[in-house]
C-alpha cells in the first residue's frame, strides 16, 4: 500500500468535503429538534443561529419543505401582522423520528469517542 502526502490545499478541500456531509445530517437533526416549538421559517433560522446552528435561508426552506413531504412536520398558513407566515411543527411522525434519531446520534457520539480513546462515561 503506497502512501501519499496530502497537500495543505487538498487537506483543506478534503475537510470541507466531510464538514459539509457532516453537517447536512446534523442540520435536519437540529431542525426537527427546534420544532418541538412552532416557528416560522425566520423565526426558525433564528433561534438556530441564535444556538450556534449556522444555516441560510436557502438551505431552510427547501429542507423544511422536504421534511414535510416526508410527513415529518405539519404546517398552517397564518396572518401575522397582516402579512402570511407559514408556521412549522413536528407531525406526530416526526415526534418519533426525532426521538429515534436522537437516540441514534448519542449512540454514535459514544462510539465514536469510544473509538477516539475518549472514556464516554
């Protein structure tokens, strides 16, 4: 097996890579989570920035429009100060997904310490 040196430039790309795919999960997950409490789309972004959870606008509307196709979450239009605003929550489908997927991240998050040599008590 041959080895070779990665360059800074390649390193860097590499990261952004992985970050990025990291991350995608880590957002729906923070999504749903969030929407144990109905917002709307700004509110939500929001409250998530607010948290730390960095995410654009166009990356939170079409996701949020996916995870209702998927019966994940429920929405109702409303009138706010005269202006529509579409209001999120999670379905009863997606109480239980998320449960689950918690469930799921904290067992990784286990293993993965585990396998970092981290004591994960």
């Amino acid at each position: 097996m041959t080895s070779v040196d990665a360059t800074p430039i390649a390193a860097d790309a590499a990261f952004e890579n992985l970050r990025q795919e990291l991350r995608r999960g880590a957002l729906v997950l923070a999504v749903l989570a969030r929407l144990g409490t109905e917002h709307y789309g700004y509110a939500l972004r929001k409250a998530l920035v607010e948290q730390g959870m960095d995410i654009d606008e166009n990356t939170l509307y079409p996701l949020l429009r996916r995870l209702e196709t998927q019966g994940l979450l429920d929405s109702e239009w409303r009138e706010v100060y005269r202006r529509p605003k579409r209001f999120y929550r999670l379905s009863t489908v997606g109480e239980e997904v998320l449960a689950r997927l918690l469930e799921q991240w904290t067992d990784l998050d286990t293993t993965i310490r585990r396998i970092n040599g981290e004591d994960p008590s």
